[in-house]
C-alpha cells in the first residue's frame, strides 16, 4: 500500500472520528442541556392532554439516545393515565385506564416526513396495571382518542398526508396486570404478570402481526360466578388481518394452558364498525397421545418419565358465536381415547385398557343449557376395573349432577403402575359401586335430604401419603346407601386418621345411621337424622386447638329453619364420658358431659345456636390465671350469642364462687380478642382475694398456688386487668379475705371494665365495724396503678383502722397516742406502686374522724404535752369527745382546728404537716387553771422536737360557723376526688384522666 493511500484512510478516519465525536458530542448537549426533563415534561403532557379525553400524569419525559441507540426516543416514568371517556370529573376506580412505572417510545419521524409511514420501533412498558372497563350501556373506558374536528379546526383548503402504512416493529410489556371489567356482558377477567411481544406491519389492504404472550395466572368470572382460576396461559401467533373483510385469521398459533399444549386456528372479523366480533376458532391438542395426557397430571404427583403407549386420542372443540354488546360466543369440548393402553418404563404393572369420552357445550349468554357429560370412563390393568360415567346438566344454572361407579380399585397395585413423586405413595383396596344424583343448589344449602345415594363404598386398609407436604389418611370402612327415594346409609368406619399441615384427626370406631323422609315439598329442606357413636377421637388443628374424646354417642336432625324453611336447622345432642379440650393457652377437661343444642343458619357462614351443655365435673385452665377452675354439676344455657349460667358453682383455689346471668360474646373474644361481657350475680362462702391477685400476677408459677399455701401474710402486687373485659356484677359474698383483713356480709354491685374495677357502695362487715366504701382500682402494667375510694366506718378500732390503711399513720402520727372507737370518712386518689402501696406525694385526700370517749395513751408526742402542761394523770386520759376534718393535697396534710377536753384543759387544735415529716401544729389553750388563755407552738419532728408558749390563735376558730365552713369544705374536696375516680370507669368519657389511671 503507497503513501498516498495510507495518507487518504487515516485522513478520512480522522474526519469520520471528528464527526463522530462532534456528533456524539452535540447529541450529549441536545440531551443534556437543551431537551431536558424539566422542559420536556410539560409539553408533553400538555400535548397528550388536549389530543387525548383522559388526564395524563407522569413524573419525568427524558429524551433518550444512547439507551436507544442509534436512535432517539422517549422515556417517561411514574405515569398515570385517567380515563375521561365516561366520567369527564368525579373520577372513580374504573376510569383509571393506565399506569406504569417506565415507559419508552422510540419512533422514526423520517418516515412519517418522506414516506407517509408511521415507523414505531419500540414501545415498551414495565410494572404497569391496565384496567379496561365498560359499562351497562357499552361504554368503553379506553376510548380515549378525539376526534378531528374536536383537536383542530377543519381546513378546507389544505390536504393531510394519508398513512399508507403502519410498522410496528415491537411492543414488549413486561410484569403487567390487567383488569377487564365488562359489565354489558357480565364478564370479569383478571390477568397476572403478564409478558408480552407483539410485532405487526398494518398496510392498506392487508396487515400481519405476530404475538408472543405469557402469564402467570387467569381468572375468569360470568355472571357472578368464578370459572377459571389459576390458569397459566401461553399463546405463539401469526396473524393476518384483511382490511377490506376487515377479518383476522389465525395461522400457525399455539396456546398453552398450564402447560398444555393446543393448537388454535380460525377467524375473528367484524361486519360493521362498532358491531359485534364475529368469532370462529378452533382447538386441538397438538400432540394428540396418551403421554400428553398424561402429563396433564400435575408434576407434583406424577414424575415426567419414559412412556410406552398405545390408542387414539382427541381432543379439540370451537369457540363460535358474536361477541359484543350482550353477546358472548358459545364454547364446545370433546375429548376421546379409545382403546389405549400404556405402561411405564422400569415399573411393573401397566394399563391395559383405558377407555373414556367426554363432551362439553357452554353458553355464556345462557340462551342453551349448558352441560358436561362423560359418557364413559374405563380403566383396567394393576389389578384394577374402574367404570364410571357422569353428567352435569344446566352447568352455568343450577347444575344437576349425575354419577356412577362400578370400580375395584387397588390401590397398592397401582402405586407399582404410575411413577409416583418421592414421598408421595397409596396404598389398599376400594370398592364402589353406586349411583348419585343431586343438584348443587342441594350442597350449598345442606339440603341432604335430597342427595339420591344408593349402593355401597368399602375401603380395606386404605392409606394417602405425602411426606412433602406433610398430608396422610388412613381408613377402613365400610358404607352402604339403601335409600329408594330418600337418603338412608349405615356407615360403619375403623381406624381412620388424617393429617396436614394444619389438621390432625384420629378415630378409632365410628358407627352411624343417617335417613331422611321422603320430599314433598320442594321449597323446604328435607328432615334428615343421624345417629352415631364413636370411640376414641383425637383431633387437632394446629396449636392452637386440641380435642380428645373416650367414648359418645350423639343424634343429628337437620330440618327446615323455623325463620325460613329454605335455611338449615340442626338440633345435635351429644353425650360423652370424658372431653378434653385445649384451645391457645386455655384447657379443659370434662367428665361425663354433654349438650343438647340447637342451630340455625340464617346466611352464609352465620349461624344462630342455642341449647344446654351439662357436665358432671369440669376443670378449666387459662394462661391469665395460675389457679385452675373446677366447676362440679352445673348446667349452662346457650343462645342468641350468649351463655347463661344459673347457681353454676366453681371453686378457685381456695375460693368458692356461684354465679347465675349471662355471659355474651365468649367465642369471639377467645378467639379474636373481643370484648367479653358479663351481667352476674356472685355469691360466696369464701373469697380469698390474696390467693387471687397472686394468681392473677404470676400465670406461670403455678406449683406454689395450686397447692393452696400462699399466706395472707404474702406481700401483694399490682395486678392488671385485661383489656377485653366489660363485666357487671352483684356480690353477696359472706367472707372476704383481702391482706390481714377479713370481711364478711359483703353485698354491692361490682363493675369491671377499662381495665378497672369499680365497687359501687359496697356494704360489709369488718374491722369489727359497719364499713360501706366505694373504690375505683385500675393498672395497665405491673409497675403502676391508680386507686380512687370512698370510705364510711361507722364505730371502728384505732388500732385496726391504722392496721387497715397503713399510710394513716405517716398521715396522722397522733393517732398512735389514741385509744378507742371512732367514726372515719375519708375520700381519697393516689398513684400505686408495684406493691400495691401508695406513693404519699401523689395522695389526695380529704378525711373526717369522730369519736368519744377516746383515751390518751402514752404516746411520745403527747408525753411531752403532759409534762409541760402538767397534767393531773399524765399516763392515761380520756378524751369527751373529738371531731377532726383533715385533708392531704400536694405532699402536705392540714390538720383544720378542732376543739378537745382533756384534763383540766379545753383547747383547738390544728395545723400542717409535710411529706419529710417535719409539722407544725398549734394547740390553742380555751380553758385551763391559767388564769390567761395561752398557745402552744409545736414544731419539728418527732426525733426534734420544739415547743413553745405563744400567743392562742384559734379562739375564734372552732365556733359552730367556722366548723360547719370547715366541713364544707373538706366535703366539697371529696366529691372533687369522687367524680374524678369515676371519669376513669365511663364507658363514654374520653378527657384527660387521674395521674396513675391514663
């Protein structure tokens, strides 16, 4: 090669490089810099919503090239495309028509320009939902596209370049879903995962497309009922469109459903614009063998493996008719082997003779009835003989089911006959030779009596295993059905299990009768009755529920409801000597129970029970409470939602209860965590309140309690009640133990709810005193708590009343100098601890304690008094009377002044007293041997204390006007803490609650 040469290649390299680089280099500034997304974006949008009657959003247009190389395009993401064909505002589900997450458009304008061709390279969509709607009048969602004469404005004198042809060279649409809803035909179809490629090239005459499409799932509903699901379909087509005929026929297509493979032929075509869809396409199986058959059977029961076979097989049918505005084409099956025989590579035993033919018509528009018949069904070989045959008519109605068998059928023969999946295995022999004839509308409505069962059904050591998916049964029985116009069978079952995932049932003998009377009246349920007993029966679902029973006998009568004779009505008695049950956390056990009830359905799934369900013992365990539930003969009342217990009588731990009312909705908060609610009457011989709350705080330590030797003496905690409890109780209760008190008579209304529990009024006996109080208690976790009460002890101990409420002596310290019985009120509300104590700077409390009479022990505060004062008996003094308002608010308890004899003095006390202990109280002295009335100071605190001589300040501070202004006011602060407690019981208050109670 010269000089010259080489000089002229590397000179035109450098300039095609230069222009390269300054094209590429411009593209990436056109890009970049000029056509941008934030300029595109608006435009475009502005564009496709004046060109198109629906609302187009989306986040960004980006003009692409190097993704789409060598030419440019448009990707746009994040868009949403709202129909305005049948709603143009107000939109609603059904006019969202499009949305996807990427979009990209790539088109060639040149051709479009120099050729009057429209040249769409690539359109491709990902992530995208496509809902395609029309409504009762045949209104379409995606008719989007206006008309000319809306976008512009007719130009008579200029001419529009006709499109001479269309290409399509691909549209991809990948993990798409699309809805179509066609409520003209009532016709509802939904398509998941959806993958498509469509290549098509639309010229004037004729047009070519070819398709390739799959899904994962089909479903597919007509007139409100579901006809195809889960159904995986596949299609491979070349098409032709002749415009002029305006028909398209199908060449070369294969479908596949669920891996099946058929090939489809055909035509669609439309007479008219906007007229019905004449369709006529034609299926088959495309390789029409016994080993395609075969391997319809899903692979997780049959392996794929090698398959010698012999017969003729067919399969085909049409779909033929007009599709459009309430016009569906009608569907056709026929299915056909003939005389095949097969056998299995490297298995034993074969088919020798297989046999069966089967047609199928369906009208979606319901003008025909529908029907599915098998006319025959033979299968022989492995030491089996299968004949069957069946018929189904009025499919799309009310199906009217035929059926018969005459079948021997080895089980373990045919388990060497079939090449079974690994863990999958059968086993034993049936017999069957019956007949059946029913409609469906029978079933859904338990309408047994109607069923026509007549022959027999045996099964000899029959077994279903698979160790994959964890699913065995187990039988052997034997079942015959004499009935001539009614349903009349002995069953006779021994040795029966099943076993899933989720259930386990085991049954040693179950022997039953069932017969029903003969139909009259065909708008009522026909009588049908059972009676069975059975032995041993063991059942599962779960964890979550256990069932065992030793031996029952039980009778069963269905029969019309007495609300609407077309409805079920069952009455079951049932009679069992041992029942145990567990369901979650709760257990329980019965002994030579049973129940007679009553249900009645009244729609779907809803049913209302009623009867009695009696036992001789029963013993209930709960995961909220440690102490078992022992229940002895008692009778409960089921109904109308709710359980009714009359004097039913139950023992927990150490206390005795009997309760008589109602129970509501108990089922429901076991087992979704309702609300249980409750309107009962309570009596008692013994409550042991300690023991409870004990058992209440510890669920799980249940050695120690169930023996029964907690102590009173035990410390006690907060205790929390659960949240789904609304309970409303009368007590009368004759002993109550509760820490070192015991209380007896106890008789008031008890309400339970909020997490609270609220004594309303309660009277009772104790502290060797009348004792009426009302009390709010409330905790929502175990390390705090809130109570509010309400106190009246009329002639009550000192002594006992510090012992019952401990904290009155850090309250009032001079209480430990008295002797004697008085009269104490007191309202209060206070924050608890863990331990059920009160946390004193949170107390709120107003008190009145009145007595007469009461002796001046020696107490350290009032020894020094004594002395200083000099008193006559400075040991032991009484007291005429006393009368003392006191309130707590803020850490700091007032002591209102208060008029007491004692010796030869009269005097006022009162004063204050902080939560560190420190007081300051004044004794101002009205009457003494002094010639001069005189007061004392004492401040301090009881390991240093100061007194001293002053001035007498309460002179005019215990007259009668200035008590009964004192009284007022501590009874005013007392009904402030009353309505505060109670704001905590309201079903209805939703403000601001007490510290400790929210």
């Amino acid at each position: 090669m010269n000089k010259k040469l080489r000089k002229t290649i590397r000179l035109t390299a450098i300039s095609l490089g230069a222009l390269l680089t300054v094209f590429l280099l411009a593209v990436t500034i056109v890009v970049n810099f000029i056509f941008t997304p934030e300029k595109l974006t608006p435009v475009v949008l502005n564009v496709a919503n004046q060109s198109l009657n629906a609302r187009l959003q989306m986040k960004s247009v980006e003009l692409t090239f190097f993704s789409t190389f060598p030419r440019f395009g448009l990707k746009v993401t994040d868009g949403v495309l709202v129909s305005k064909a049948i709603n143009d505002t107000l939109w609603q589900k059904t006019d969202s028509l499009v949305s996807f997450k990427k979009c990209v458009v790539v088109v060639n304008p040149v051709d479009y320009l120099l050729h009057d061709k429209i040249s769409l390279r690539y359109l491709g969509l990902e992530d995208a939902s496509v809902y395609a709607f029309k409504n009762k009048e045949g209104k379409s969602n995606w008719d989007i596209v206006k008309s000319t004469e809306e976008t512009v404005e007719e130009d008579t004198t200029s001419q529009k370049p006709q499109i001479q042809e269309i290409d399509i060279n691909r549209v991809a649409l990948k993990r798409t879903n699309v809805t179509f809803d066609d409520r003209d035909t009532r016709v509802y179809a939904r398509v998941q995962n959806l993958n498509m490629n469509l290549k098509a090239s639309l010229k004037k005459d004729y047009s070519m497309l070819a398709l390739e499409y799959d899904n994962e799932n089909l479903l597919f509903w007509q007139d409100g009922q579901l006809l195809v699901n889960h159904l995986a379909v596949g299609l491979n087509a070349d098409m032709q469109l002749d415009r002029v005929s305006r028909r398209l026929t199908l060449k070369d297509t294969g479908l596949t459903l669920n891996g099946i493979a058929l090939d489809l032929s055909g035509t669609l075509g439309r007479d008219t614009i906007g007229g019905p869809a004449s369709v006529d396409l034609t299926y088959k199986l495309h390789a029409p063998s016994l080993e395609t058959v075969f391997n319809m059977i899903p692979e997780s029961v049959l392996k794929r493996q090698e398959l010698t076979a012999k017969g003729e097989v067919t399969l085909e049918g049409t779909l033929k008719g007009l599709y459009g505005k309430q016009r569906m084409p009608e569907a056709t099956l026929h299915m056909s082997i003939n005389q095949a025989s097969a056998k299995y590579a490297d298995l034993p035993c074969g088919i020798d003779d297989l046999t069966a033919e089967f047609s199928g018509y369906v009208d979606f528009m319901r003008h025909k009835p529908s029907y599915a018949d098998l006319k025959i069904f033979r299968f022989k070989g492995a030491h089996t003989d299968i004949l069957a045959d069946g018929k189904v008519e009025d499919l799309l109605g009310d199906p009217d089911i035929t059926f018969h068998t005459r079948s021997e059928i080895d089980l373990t023969a045919l388990a060497k006959t079939f090449p079974l999946q690994e863990g999958v295995s059968i086993g034993g022999r049936v017999g069957a030779d019956f007949r059946l004839h029913c409609r469906l509308s029978t079933i859904q409505k338990q309408d047994w009596g109607r069923v026509r069962l007549k022959g027999k059904l045996d099964m000899q050591d029959m077994f279903l295993r698979d160790t994959k998916k964890n699913f065995e049964f187990t039988s052997q029985a034997a079942l015959r059905f004499i009935g001539e116009d009614n349903l009349a069978a002995q069953m006779n079952i021994r040795k029966a299990s099943l076993r899933t995932a989720a259930i386990s049932a085991n049954l040693d003998e179950l022997n039953a009768t069932v017969r029903s009377t003969n139909p009259q009246d065909t708008t009522r349920l026909i009588d049908v009755e059972c009676k069975l007993q059975m032995s041993r029966l063991k059942g599962e679902m779960g964890d979550s529920l256990k069932v065992f029973s030793k031996k029952a006998k039980a009778s069963l009568h269905l029969q019309p409801g007495k609300l609407n004779p077309a409805m079920p009505n069952i009455k079951v008695a049932l009679e069992t000597d041992t029942l145990f049950c567990r369901m979650g956390g709760m257990k329980m056990g019965m002994d030579k129970g049973g129940f007679n009830l009553t249900a009645e359905k009244v729609r779907d799934s809803v049913w209302l029970p009623k009867g009695i369900v009696g036992f001789n013992r029963l013993t209930l365990r709960i995961p909220e409470l440690a102490l078992p539930v022992r229940m002895r003969k008692t009778a409960v009342t089921v109904g109308d939602r709710v359980i009714t217990l009359k004097n039913a009588s139950m023992r927990i731990g150490r206390s005795n209860l009997t309760a008589s009312g109602s129970v509501y909705g108990l089922y429901a908060a076991m087992k979704k965590g309702k609300m249980l609610k409750a309107n009962l009457e309570i009596a008692s011989r013994n409550l042991d309140c300690n023991q409870l709350i004990n058992a209440l705080n510890f669920p799980q330590d249940t050695l120690q309690i169930e023996t029964d030797t907690v102590s009173s003496a035990e410390p006690m905690q907060l205790f929390v009640i659960p949240k789904n409890i609304d309970f409303e109780l009368k007590t009368n209760l004759n002993k109550v133990t509760y820490g070192n008190m015991v209380f007896e008579n106890v008789q008031g209304a008890v309400d339970i709810r909020n997490q609270a529990v609220y004594l309303k009024k309660l009277t009772m006996r104790g502290l060797e005193a009348d004792l009426e109080t009302t009390l709010v208690y409330r905790a929502r976790r175990k390390t705090r708590g809130y109570a509010g009460f309400d106190f009246r002890l009329r002639k009550v101990n000192i002594g006992k009343l510090v012992d019952f409420i401990p904290s009155l002596d850090t309250i009032v310290p001079m209480l430990r100098s008295f002797k004697g019985m008085v009269d104490f009120d007191a309202t209060a509300e206070a924050v608890l601890d863990s331990n059920l104590n009160v946390k004193i700077p949170s107390l709120k409390a107003a008190m009145h304690i009145k007595g007469d009479s009461l002796v001046l022990m020696d107490g350290e505060t009032f020894a020094e008094i004594s002395k200083t004062l000099m008193f006559k008996n400075k040991k032991r003094n009484v007291f005429d009377s006393i009368s003392v308002n006191l309130t707590v608010q803020d850490g700091n308890v007032t002591v209102y002044p208060f008029l007491l004899q004692i010796d030869r003095y009269k005097a006022a006390v009162g004063g204050t007293q902080g939560l560190d202990m420190n007081f300051n109280y004044h004794i101002s002295v009205l009457k003494s041997p002094l010639p001069f009335k005189a007061g004392v100071n004492i401040t301090g605190n009881l390991d240093k204390m100061k007194i001293r001589i002053g001035k007498a300040k309460y002179k005019d501070a215990v007259t009668p006007v200035e008590i009964r202004k004192v009284d007022s006011t501590r009874v005013n602060m007392g009904q402030e803490i009353i309505h505060s407690f109670e704001r905590v019981i309201s079903r209805t208050y939703r403000g601001k609650l007490p510290q400790g109670a929210e």
